[in-house]
C-alpha cells in the first residue's frame, strides 16, 4: 500500500489530527498511568471508521511504531507510543442495546462505565471489570475479568462479533461464521490483528445486585484466604468477589478507627435472587471475625464504578501479575508476609476468581490460554507521588517475586507490564504458536506492534 502525505491525511479527515506544539497536545498523549510519558509524531483522534482507514493507510509504509488508543487505561501505556502515530478512538462512543435479541453494539473508543449506563436502563449487562473507567478495546481483547466472570464468563466468551480494520486497511468482520481464525485470535490476542471500531455483546439479565466488601484484620489473612479458596470453588455461580489486600482508605463509609488499616477482603458482587444473597455469602462471613461489613442490594453500575473516584487517571501505577491454580499454605503465608509492606495507601493485592462460566468454555475455544486456573493475581503499586516510583516498584517486584514459583506459569495480558518476550510467550502457553500463524495471515509486516507483541510466525 501507498503512503499518503500528511496534508492528504489532513485533507480527507473528519476527526482531529494533533501534534507536538497543538495545544491539545500534551491532554490528549496522556494515559491513565502517570509513569508513561510517551511523545508520538502524530495522533490521529478518528471520528468513524473511514478515518481509522485513513489513518492506518497514511502509517503504511513508513516505518513507524502505530499505537492503538482505547481508553487509554492500559498499564504499560500500550495505547500511546514515541515518534510515531497515535490511533486514538475515543471518539468512537456509540452504544446500541437491541432489548430483544439480547446483545449491545460498542463502539471501539467506549469505556465499560458507557456501556454498563446503557445496558442498565434494560435491565441487563455484560462481563467487563472491578473498575467502570476501564477501555472497552483493550479489555476485552486481553480476556475480561470481572465481577460477573464466574457467572457469565470472561468478556471474551460474551463476544458475538468484532469489525476490524486490518494491516492493509480493509474493513472485515471476525464472528463464529466469518474470519473464524481471526475472531479466535481476537479473543485474548489483545491489539496484535487489526483496529477493533465495533465490538457486539452478549447481554445478560444483571440489575440491582448484592455487593459490597467484607474486611478482616491482616492478621487473619492466611485463615481467611484458605477459606476463601475453598469457598469460592464450591460456592454457587451466582456468587462473584474478589479477595483482596488493602488499607482501608480514608473515605466517610468507612469507620475512622479502621482508616489506614492493613486489612484483607472480598468485595462480592452476588447476582442470584436477593433472598438468597446472605445465606450464600454467610459461609464466607462467618470465618474468623470480620472487623467491618457494608453489603447490600446495590445498582450493578453503581458496584462497577465503586473504585472510579479512589484510582483516579494521573496516578504513578506499576504492577505484577500471575494466574494461580490453588494456593498452598507457603505461598499463602509468604503473600500474607509481603502484603503486610504494602508501602502506599492505594497499594493492593487483587485475587480475581476465574472459574465457573470461565472453565466450562473449551479450552481450545479462544486464545486465552489460562482458563484453567482459579485466581488472576495482581500485585499493584499505586501512589499520586512520582517520588514514590521506587518505592513501590520495589514492593511490586519483591513480592512477585516471592510469589511467582508457585504461579501456574503465566499472567493475564491484560495486567503485564513491558516484561519482555519470554513473559508474552509464556502468558499464550500453547497458543502462542497459533497466535503467531494467524499474525502471519493477518499482519505480516507487524504494522501492529505497540502491544504485547506476537512475532509474526517465520
Ligand atoms: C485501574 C485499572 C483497573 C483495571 N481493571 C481490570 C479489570 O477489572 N479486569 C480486566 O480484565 N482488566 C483490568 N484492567 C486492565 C485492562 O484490561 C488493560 O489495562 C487494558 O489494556 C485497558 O484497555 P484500554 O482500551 O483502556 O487500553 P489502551 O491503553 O487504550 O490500549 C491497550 C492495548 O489495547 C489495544 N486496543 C485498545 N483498544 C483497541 C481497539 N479498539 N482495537 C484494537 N486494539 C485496541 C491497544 O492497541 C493497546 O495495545 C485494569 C487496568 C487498570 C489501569
């Protein structure tokens, strides 16, 4: 394909081209990672998919990294890039709930908060995350994992279909029927085949639901994290939640004696029928003694966007992760040992179930390679002070590494950091092969390549 001059780019473009020197500049390369500083030649803020086509055509042939910007959350920063050119979609915002059949069409700019706000009016949601300001593009490319995943799967198993525009420009639908291989590599492969500008969803009958956190003591952490493992193994679908390490945050729905506690939890997310919402958690609330409760009916946006105003955009962020079959007492004990040095108020361990829905799918189903597992962890270092950069980056590392001889071997794309290829080959496992094929057929120059980058196959 031709390169096209920037003045013809220019020319033909609905959405905004912006570079060094703009005004808007310096807002619109930001990212939600306050670490990332990364300065692109050109961003290309596209208002439809001709612009995306447009934009991919006036890359080709250049020679210069091309990032694709969803909602800008992802940890490394992958959706910016330096010296090149910034696709960004974040004004592709279209949302459309079909109540009848079931799904909603999302445009590849969206963030999930978008999406739960127009599904909820119906009565209904998909499976996306813990947090609602998080982009719809990357998500659900990586996997999804969320508070309804035991329920109703990871993300990527409520995808119908995805239109993407590919390497070369041209516009094609991935689905079960059209481009099988491309929608099989589409569902974990992350942003390695193309330029997703729509995604259509599965919906599910999710309104009000029985939410909140539960938190202990530190100190009963390895009693409450064995049973927590137990428990969320043998408790019903309807039962999601998530175990955490945490400091209790100075926020007014919290007591003040507990602010800045070390603590361990489970915010839950139940979405089985109200009535039966306590006595499936009670099993879980009567090991050792919680120290404070708020649980209750709760609209399922609003558990979604709990955490939005704690993690803000603009903080310093870095983090580690693995999947983990069951934890033994070893391991328990040394995370508990390790998340005692939590070293910042917003620093946290995430333990994010990943069984039910998510191990009834086949294995060879989709790209996601770890659906095996039980627990996606993460280890999270979080402060608003970039003087605070080595200290929890420090923390992070230590304690992942501590951790990581008792992972299953791999972590979730989504939550890697730029750790280089041996961590992305063996996050796809035996995928990677396959993902590097369907590359190959797709993308053979590695046009995109500022992800979690899979080689085209030789
Ligand atoms: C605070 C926070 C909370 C999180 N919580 C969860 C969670 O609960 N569950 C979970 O599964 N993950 C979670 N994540 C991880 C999240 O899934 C990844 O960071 C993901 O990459 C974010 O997607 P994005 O579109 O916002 O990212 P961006 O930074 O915009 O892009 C990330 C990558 O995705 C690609 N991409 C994005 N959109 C498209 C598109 N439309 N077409 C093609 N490629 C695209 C980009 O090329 C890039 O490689 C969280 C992240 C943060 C920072």
């Amino acid at each position: 394909m031709k390169s096209k001059p920037i003045e013809e780019l220019r020319a033909g473009f609905r959405g905004e081209i912006i570079e060094p020197g703009d005004q808007s500049y310096d807002s619109a390369r930001r990212v939600y990672n306050a670490m990332i500083d990364k300065r692109p030649r050109w961003i290309a803020r596209c208002s439809d998919v001709a612009d995306i086509i447009d934009a991919v055509r006036f890359a080709a042939g250049k020679d210069v990294p091309v990032s694709v910007r969803g909602g800008g959350h992802n940890g490394a920063g992958l959706g910016m890039c330096d010296d090149g050119l910034a696709i960004d979609l974040s004004l592709l915002k279209d949302r459309r709930v079909d109540p009848k059949a079931r799904t909603v069409r999302v445009g590849g700019g969206c963030v999930w908060g978008e999406v739960d706000h127009a599904a909820h009016a119906f009565g209904m949601a998909t499976p996306s995350g813990f947090i609602s300001t998080t982009g719809v593009g990357g998500l659900t490319l990586g996997g999804g994992i969320g508070y309804l995943t035991r329920k109703h799967g990871l993300t990527i198993d409520n995808l119908i279909e995805a239109d993407v525009v590919l390497a070369d420009g041209r516009l094609v639908t991935a689905s079960r029927e059209e481009n099988p291989d491309l929608f099989w590599a589409l569902r974990g492969g992350g942003g390695n085949f193309g330029i997703v500008t729509s995604f259509l969803f599965r919906l599910h009958a999710v309104d009000t639901v029985f939410g909140g956190p539960t938190l202990w003591p530190i100190e009963q952490s390895p009693e409450v994290l064995k049973a927590y493992q137990q428990f969320i193994t043998e408790a019903p679908e309807d039962v999601g939640g998530f175990f955490a390490f945490l400091v209790v945050p100075p926020a007014p729905a919290f007591p003040t004696e507990l602010h800045g506690r070390k603590m361990c939890g489970v915010v839950w997310c139940y979405t089985g029928p109200m009535e039966k919402a306590e006595s499936a958690l009670r099993p879980m609330r009567q090991i050792g003694k919680p120290a404070f409760e708020h649980v209750g009916p709760v609209p399922f946006p609003a558990l979604q966007s709990t955490f939005d105003p704690l993690y803000p955009p603009g903080l310093q962020w870095y983090w580690k992760s693995d999947f983990y079959n069951v934890l033994g007492d070893d391991a328990i004990g040394l995370l508990a040992e390790h998340a005692t040095r939590i070293p910042t108020g917003l620093s946290t361990v995430h333990l994010y179930p990943v069984n039910g829905a998510v191990h009834r799918v086949p294995k060879d189903e989709t790209a996601f390679t770890f659906r095996n597992s039980l627990l996606s962890g993460v280890i999270v270092g979080v402060d608003p002070d970039p003087a605070s950069r080595a200290k929890i980056t420090d923390w992070t590392r230590t304690s992942w590494e501590a951790l990581h001889p008792f992972s299953a071997g791999g972590a979730y794309v989504n939550f890697l950091m730029d750790e280089g290829q041996e961590r992305i080959r063996s996050t796809y496992g035996e995928n990677y092969d396959r993902l590097a094929a369907i590359k190959k057929k797709y993308d053979p120059a590695n046009f995109f390549r500022v992800n979690q980058n899979i080689h085209p196959a030789a």
